[in-house]
C-alpha cells in the first residue's frame, strides 16, 4: 500500500488549494462516498453517492457556499484496509474522514463523520 502519510498530506493540500480535479483523483471511479450533508444538499433524495462523477458537483459546491475553507489536520489514524483523516476547518469544526483504500491508494468507500 502507498505511504499513507502522503496521501493524507496530498488530500489536504488538494483541499486547501480548492482544485476539484485534484481532490477527485484521491477517489476511484466506483468510491462510494458517505456524508450527512449530502441528505442536506440533495434534500434527503441522497445519503450517499457512488461514483467519482457524483463527488464533482457536491466537492464543487463546497468551494462555492464556502470561498475560505481550508483543512488543517490533526491526526492520522490507519489499518490494513486504509486510513482516518482527523481534521479541522476553517471555522474550527472538527470532521474524521474514513478511508478504504484500493491497491493504488485511491479511496474506494469513505464515511464522513462530524462534530457539529
């Protein structure tokens, strides 16, 4: 499996720089992505998405409602099967993103939790 530190260190600076492309090669074409805020977005129709093409619009938006948002991270925690990212935003709110990775470190299933 690839450097998970790395791809910690890439999916944020990905985020950070608000370059769609970029964060979307971190997520296999098939991922399938959990949020609550996607029942928000999508008014209850979604709970979850399951394509990258999904993510594009939801991430795009993102940068729309919120010009300023930048992650800083807190921890990394791993196993076999991949990785959580433990971060906080620019309003200081704190999320843990779950990640399963494929053999090529691409995310294939994530599950995102918040504090707020």
């Amino acid at each position: 499996m690839t450097d998970l530190t790395a791809i910690a260190a890439a999916w944020i600076a990905d985020w950070n720089a608000h370059d769609v492309e970029k964060i979307l090669s971190h997520y296999a074409e098939d991922v399938v992505f959990h949020s609550p805020k996607i029942a928000l977005r999508t008014k209850g129709e979604k709970t979850f998405f399951t394509s990258r093409e999904e993510l594009r619009p939801y991430f795009s938006f993102a940068f729309h409602i919120r010009p300023h948002l930048r992650f800083t991270l807190l921890n990394i925690c791993q196993d076999r099967q991949g990785l959580a990212l433990i971060y906080q935003d620019e309003t200081g709110a704190t999320a843990t993103e779950l990640m399963d990775l494929n053999q090529q470190g691409q995310v294939v299933f994530a599950r995102v939790l918040y504090d707020r």
